[in-house]
C-alpha cells in the first residue's frame, strides 16, 4: 500500500510540473482604426494605433478577431515587433485579443 501511494504522489508531482500557465498579460493595448485601400506596393492590410503612434499590419495570428466584417474602431490587446520592410510604421502581430 506504501508502495502504491508513492507511485501516486510522485506521478502527481509530475502531472503538475508538467502544467504551464499561459502568460496573460499583454504588450499593449491598441485600436484597430480600418482597413489600408492604397494602391501602392507596400499598401494593404490594417491600421492600428497603439501608444498614439500609427502602425500597419497584414494579417492576425489565429484568434477569435474577425476583421472581415466589423465595425471599427476595435480596442485590442496585443503582442507586436516590427517588421523590416518597405513601409516603415510596418508590425508583426504575435498574439492578440479583442476587448
């Protein structure tokens, strides 16, 4: 009976290390402003605000965001780097959750 009840707890103590919480917390919180019409190269995807500075990005990671018919503006939390490219302000959006 010994025997079992350490087989249990150690297997228990491996369940739980084995557990990772998500981190929760968000970069930044931003405001999808609308869609970039131009007709340049570079142009195309979505504005966003974040920290009062504009930025462009061309698509979302997988999420629960649909963009494709909302109504804007759209307050969002996000992780973000930029990106090198022809457009400057251009971001990569990593994770991303509406409000």
């Amino acid at each position: 009976m010994k025997t079992i009840c350490t087989i249990v707890f150690i297997l228990a103590l491996i369940g739980f290390s084995s557990c990772k919480k998500e981190n929760s917390s968000y970069q930044s919180y931003g405001t999808i402003i609308g869609v970039d019409v131009g007709a340049c190269a570079c142009c195309g995807g979505w504005f966003i605000t974040i920290d009062n500075k504009l930025y462009e990005f061309w698509s979302l990671p997988d999420s629960k965001v649909n963009l494709n018919n909302v109504k804007f503006p759209v307050q969002v939390e996000l992780d973000w780097k930029s990106i090198p490219s022809c457009r400057a302000n251009l971001i990569s959006i990593q994770r991303i959750k509406q409000d």
